[in-house]
C-alpha cells in the first residue's frame, strides 16, 4: 500500500497536477491539506474517474482537509474530536478514516503566526487535543498514523538556517515539545528520504527563490504506530513534485507499507 500526504495550497489551482501525480505514482491513499474549498466545489467526481473517493471537512477561505482513497474510506470522523475553536469557529483540520485496514488521519495544524499572538496559544491547545484524540488509536493493534502539515520542524536540523527562525512559530520548544507528547503516546516519526540533498524537506516558501536554493523545511510529517512502521518498507519526498509553474508551495511525502 502507498500512503501520502500533501499540503496542496489549493485544490482547485493543483488539480491537474494532482490527478496526473496519483495516475502516475499509483498511491492508494493521500491525505491533502489547505483545500481552499467547500466540500461543494471538491472535485469528487475527477477523482472517481481515476478510481477514487474521497471524504472532505472543508468550509471554503485557507483551510481544509480531505482523504483521497481507492481501498476504501470507513468510519469517517470529521473534525478533531475535543479540539478547540478559534475565534467561535471549528475550523475544518482534522478528518480521519480506516483505508485497506489502515486508520488515518489527515491534519492541518493551525500556523500560529507569531507567539505573541493568540493563534499560537490555539495552535497548542489544538496539538494537545489532537494527542488525546488519537492516543486510543495509537496504543492499538491496527496500523495507524496521523499524516499532514504540523506546521513544527521538530529538530533544528529540519531548518535550513534555525538562526532566522529564533523567536518564531515553527520552532518553539512549546512546539516541539506538543510534539514530543503526540509520539510518547505511541507513535514514531518516519523519515523520509530526501531524493536530492541530505535534509528532507516538504516545505519551501515562494519567495526569494527557496526552492532553488533548497532553504525549507520539514513539517510534513508522518507519525505511526508500531504496527504501522514495521510495515513501512521506504518512505520519501517526491521533491519532483514542488518544481514547475504552478507547483504548491510544499511536496508530497510518500510511504510505502508491506501490508
């Protein structure tokens, strides 16, 4: 089984990149993050063309989320169960399914902006819920992982320069410490390969041409059980996927399961 995750930054704008990639790469199950859509304009019936449905918690403007699956998608939960809203809103970041026995959840982790702000005191409430809300699944028998953009590099080492980021989200030893607490529970980061270079980043911004000089981040992650990572036979980021004119601004991470 080939499980992914990809921020998209805009279904609608990565649409025909992302039906050729999942022709192409023959994933059976993607987690995708920042729909920019309603659940209305997802485009459901492309995907079923190729083989695909997909279950969706989106409300429009910057966030959403979905799973795209071809193995099946039961006991959908949508939403963060026990998560916090912010602002009065429940925003859509969360959505979990069980796909060829496999439990998955696809997550957004809310940004935080800056610490000073109160979205960076939501962002840790949020991974906090997101720790009890998967602990059940966790401590499980059954394959299991949470997949998405954490919007946490979790080491130093998953900055290009940590020295820029001093003071900012991302970063934080509260962060990375909300982190720590989701995997104590039960689960392992897998790393991927980087396919080019030695860091493997899943996250470069537009500007000042990132990309090009490999100045990312790594805050894709895929955190997963015992079961889960004894089955993962390779796992990568397909950093072909971020070049290009009309590329997100993140790539896929892509794992593949022995199952």
């Amino acid at each position: 089984m080939r499980i992914a995750t990809w921020n998209v930054n805009s279904i609608t704008a990565r649409l025909p990149r992302l039906l050729a990639w999942l022709e192409n790469t023959g994933t059976d199950v993607l987690c995708v993050q920042e729909t920019k859509s309603t659940v209305e304009q997802f485009p459901s019936d492309a995907l079923r063309e190729l083989g695909y449905e997909a279950a969706v918690n989106a409300t429009g403007r910057w966030n959403g989320v979905a799973l795209i699956s071809r193995v099946g998608l039961d006991d959908v939960v949508k939403g963060l169960p026990g998560g916090p809203a912010y602002e009065d809103v429940e925003e859509p970041r969360a959505i979990s399914a069980t796909c060829g026995g496999v439990r998955v959840w696809s997550v957004y982790v809310p940004n935080g902006r800056e610490v000073t702000h109160d979205h960076y005191a939501y962002k840790l409430r949020w991974l906090e819920a997101l720790r009890a809300a998967v602990a059940e699944d966790s401590a499980g028998d059954r394959p299991f992982a949470v997949l998405g953009d954490f919007n946490v590099a979790p080491t130093d080492q998953d900055v290009w320069d940590p020295a820029l980021f001093e003071g900012a989200t991302h970063v934080t030893p509260a962060e990375r410490a909300a982190l720590a607490a989701l995997r104590e529970g039960g689960l392992s980061d897998v790393m991927p390969r980087p396919l080019k270079y030695d860091q493997p980043y899943t996250f470069w911004d537009y500007r000042e041409l990132r990309f090009p000089k490999n100045r990312g981040m790594r805050i894709d992650l895929v955190y997963g059980n015992g079961p889960f990572t004894a089955a993962v036979k390779d796992s990568y980021v397909d950093r072909e996927e971020r070049k290009g004119k009309g590329a997100s601004d993140h790539a896929p991470v892509v794992v593949d399961l022995d199952l």
